[in-house]
C-alpha cells in the first residue's frame, strides 16, 4: 500500500532467507527438527551478542583460519577476548558470490572455546569452506555452545577492541536470523 494511493500510510513487505547479509546462526540449523523450537534464532542467548569484541585483521586472507594465525595477532600469554570478529577482506562484493573465502579451522574453534570465548565472527557468508557438505565448524561451534556471526561488514574496522551490539530477533520458527551489527569506540570498556 502506499501513502499517494491510500492516503493513510505506506506498507511495505519482504521475503528473504535469513542468511542474506550478517546473519547470527542458531543451533536448528545445523541439527535437529524445525518442530522443536528449542534450538531457534529466538531462543539464542542474548548476552554473547552484547559485549566487548576484539576485530582481529587477517586481510587479505581466503583459506582456513588456524591457531598461528590467532596466535600471532593476540601473542603469548594473552588475555583471550570473549567475542572475537575475523577481518579477513578489505571489500565487501555484494554482487558476488565469492568461489574460495576464509573460513574457520575446526582446531581454531577448539582453541577459542577452550579459551572462554563465547561468540566469534567472520566477514564471510559461512564459518565453514565453500565445497564444505558436512559443515565441521558449524558443528564444532555447536558442540562448544559457542555463538557465531557470519557474513559481517568489518571493511571499515581497525583491529582493536569495541563494543559489539549484533542481536539476533526473535523468530521462534527461523534456524537464522539477520542482525545489524555495530561496532561503537569510545564506550567504556570496563
């Protein structure tokens, strides 16, 4: 409807897949039935998504992210952050479906979720490799009750510390849900 016809407002709608653009995954879509709404995008813990971030800058980068690649940007002993945002592009294609991007080593996931880290995120369409059919990290991401982010726009991101405010909505019938993700400097950190 719109405004010039009704003379009441403009109403407007949309369909989409709920992985188009920066998306937050929820348990349901990896494992399990549609019917049990246990493992939705409503049912997703709020809190990993809300909270300091640390963007770590790998760009140019269109393989797996393994340990040394963490290891060489956090350094020894390091303090491990609890959501973690991998920059791994300088350019964001929209109009592209990229062939071949950085995804995440199922080594790597172990690591962080051993390190208590309760979210991580990619600026790719999956945390798993292209050709991937059985989708390894998407499970191990499962397993460690870890939440992840995945197609983010970190393009204008510096390496360092944020805040992160990334919530997914509450579908209750979605396996995904689209979040806006933002990134905000100068907010207290502690």
């Amino acid at each position: 409807m719109t405004y010039a016809e009704s003379k009441i407002g403009n109403l407007t709608a949309f369909k989409m897949s709920p992985h188009v653009g920066t998306h937050a995954d929820a348990p349901i879509h990896i494992s399990g039935d549609l019917s049990e709404p246990s493992g939705v995008a409503g049912k997703l813990p709020l809190d990993a998504f809300l909270g300091l971030a640390t963007v770590i800058d790998l760009s140019p980068w269109r393989q797996a992210v393994a340990v040394e690649q963490l290891s060489s940007k956090l350094g020894n002993g390091a303090e491990f952050p609890q959501r973690i945002l991998f920059k791994t592009s300088n350019m964001v294609r929209y109009d592209v479906f990229e062939s071949q991007y950085a995804y995440l080593s199922v080594e790597l996931v172990h690591h962080l979720a051993s390190n208590g880290v309760v979210l991580v995120g990619i600026d790719t369409p999956s945390v798993d490799a292209v050709d991937s059919s059985s989708l390894e990290s998407h499970h191990a991401l499962l397993d460690a009750n870890m939440s992840w982010l995945e197609n983010l726009d970190l393009t204008l991101a510096e390496e360092g510390t944020y805040f992160l405010a990334a919530l997914p909505l509450k579908f209750m019938e979605l396996e995904a849900s689209p979040v806006r993700a933002v990134l905000l400097r100068g907010v207290p950190l502690a």
